[in-house]
C-alpha cells in the first residue's frame, strides 16, 4: 500500500513539472504583483501536497474519476485564490483548473499500468 502510494505521488511530481516549468514565469509575476515582493519557493511544503494528491490518485476508479477529481482539487485551491486576491487572474485559475484534470488523467494511466510496481 505504501509503496503505491509513494510510486502515485512520485509519478504526480513529475508530470507536474514540466506545467511548473511552463507556468513558472507568469506564476512569478503575477504572485509579485499580489503580495509585493517575489516569489519565495518552499520545497518543503510542496512534499505534504504531492504525497495527498498521491493518495487521492488512488481512491480513482477510471480516467473519468481522475480526470473529475484532479479538476476539483485544483478548482478549490485556484478559485479560492481568485476569491480572496484582487489581482489573481481568472485565466490563470482556469488554465491550472483544466491542468489538474490532464495531470490527474495522465498519472491515472500512466499508474493503472500494474507493470510499473
């Protein structure tokens, strides 16, 4: 169970990383214009929210699931920055919405392979 649950949030991580990549310019910008300084990267945050979104992966049952599971974590946590910073755009918002329904369709595919572990 363990090992699953570390191999489901390992495999999050690094689908996720080339959408930080990608996004990281516009992220740094816009998190500069809202708090007025820059961005400040905590990795050891990040590691509590990959091994949850790794236990999340494996509550699915089909790409569907995933798919409608990754679009509503990531739509709690960007329209909840949408409704309390006045400069969050909602194109970001929507953008990383959509992302988390590709990146959870993904990793759900990717990790229903049984030949991976």
């Amino acid at each position: 169970m363990y090992t699953k649950w570390l191999f489901a949030s390992i495999l999050i991580f690094l689908l996720d990383i080339p959408w930080l990549i990608f996004q990281g310019s516009a992220s740094q910008k816009m998190v500069s214009s809202i708090q007025g300084s820059p961005l400040r990267f905590r990795a050891w945050a990040a590691i509590p929210v990959y091994i949850a979104l790794g236990y999340l992966l494996l509550q699915q049952k089909s790409v569907q699931s995933a798919a409608a599971s990754g679009v509503a974590v990531y739509a709690v946590y960007e329209f909840t920055n949408l409704a309390i910073f006045d400069k969050y755009p909602l194109s970001f918002a929507i953008q990383d919405t959509l992302w988390g329904g590709v990146l959870f369709s993904l990793a759900y595919l990717l990790f229903s392979r049984k030949a991976w572990f």
